[in-house]
C-alpha cells in the first residue's frame, strides 16, 4: 500500500454513461497524476496537478474527459458519455515535487469496463 | 516517443540473473523503474538522474547511460518475488534543460520466475 488510494476500484457501465473516479493523494504531496493503462501496456500520460492547478492534458484526453483537484487535495476524472474504447485502468499517481527531481506513487487504480 | 525495452519476455529459474534494457529516442532528465504485478498497481523501484549514475538496493541495481538515452535494470540471484511486468519509466529533458513532467512508460518486459 502507497498511500494512494482510489474507489471505485472497479466499474462496469453502459456506453453513453458518464463515470466519475476519484482519487486520494498522499496527503503531503503537491503533484497528482492520472495515467490510463490498457491490458499489455504501459500506463499513459492523462493530465496532471500541481496543488489545484492543472498544469497539462495529453492530447489523448478529448473533451468527453475532466479532471479536478479542488482545494489541491483529492481529485476526481469524469468521461462523459462513455465508449467502449474508454474501458482500461485509470491509475492515479502523486508526489512531492520542488524541481524537476520527484518520485511518483501510484494507487491501486480503477478498472473501467464499458458493455 | 514511447521507449523501447527489450527483452519482451523472460523467464528465468530462481538464482538466475537477468538484465533489462530500455532505450530512448529523447535525450533524458531521468529514469524511473517500476514493477507491475498482474491487476495490480505499479510499484515504485529506482529513480535514476542523469549524470550516467547506477543504484541499487538488495539484488536489484541499475545504470543510466545519458550519452546513449540507455538504462539497464540488472536482476541477481533472483527470486520468485521478482516476477511481474517491468516497466521503465523516462522523463525527456524540458527545453530549458530541466525535466518534464510526465512519465512516458515504455513498452513493458514480462518477468517469470520459476521454481
């Protein structure tokens, strides 16, 4: 156990659904991440925090994807309007960072499947 | 933009070593090791700078070779535990010659340890 925590940790939902995760950083750490990860694959860069400010999306993250971190503490990543193409695990990840030097601890994630 | 590691697989008896490779297109600020149990969330191995360091902790040890955008993980006398997905993790140089923040995962190396 990291400390990263995420719920749910499983999720089966419709096509056309929307689907809100969340995510609870370790509580000292001013960086958050979100990575998707598809079955043989690395994770992959979504978008990430850096106290309540998101500092960068990938271009993977379309419109039907938003991320929040209100208050710089815990963060929620909504799909709207789901596709069957948006089943994968969505990890989140945090970390303490002054520089360029972090380490980052990921959560145990939640597994998206879309029917 | 993804790196490269190799091999794709292995499978090894307990006691034997084996050394995975992961290789950039980018020039590097740093690498991050991580292992992946099946269903489960990465976990945080070693963080290499650049600077060509190695580290190692117990009988898992690396080497970063900035010149060539290299990094090298190096299993000894390995044990069941070893097994599961590894994945390196690179953070490309920022133009001000600084880090990036993302991780860009590579491509994944399956690890079987056998009794």
């Amino acid at each position: 156990d990291t400390g990263v925590s995420q719920d749910p940790r499983h999720k089966i939902t419709k096509r056309g659904q929307n689907v809100t995760f969340r995510c609870d950083p370790i509580s000292e750490h001013n960086r958050l991440y979100w990575y998707r990860q598809t079955l043989g694959q690395g994770p992959e860069f979504l978008t990430y925090f850096q106290n309540e400010a998101q500092l960068e999306k990938s271009r993977l993250l379309s419109d039907r994807f938003s991320a929040e971190r209100p208050k710089g503490s815990f963060s929620t990543l909504e799909i709207q309007r789901t596709e069957q193409g948006d089943s994968a695990m969505y990890l989140c990840a945090s970390s303490f960072s002054t520089g360029g030097f972090e380490t980052q601890y990921f959560g145990p994630g939640t597994r998206l499947l879309v029917l | 933009q993804q790196p490269v590691q190799s091999p794709q697989a292995v499978i090894l008896r307990e006691g034997e070593d084996a050394v995975i490779n992961c290789s950039s297109s980018k020039a590097l600020y740093s690498v991050h090791w991580y292992r992946q149990k099946h269903g489960e969330a990465p976990v945080f191995l070693m963080i290499l700078l650049k600077g060509g360091e190695q580290k190692g902790h117990d009988k898992i040890s690396a080497s970063f070779n900035e010149k060539k955008q290299q990094s090298s993980l190096y299993l000894t006398a390995s044990q069941l535990s070893y097994s599961g997905t590894y994945f390196c993790g690179t953070k490309p140089l920022g133009g001000y010659g600084g880090a990036t923040n993302k991780l860009i995962f590579g491509t994944g190396t399956l690890l079987a340890v056998q009794p």
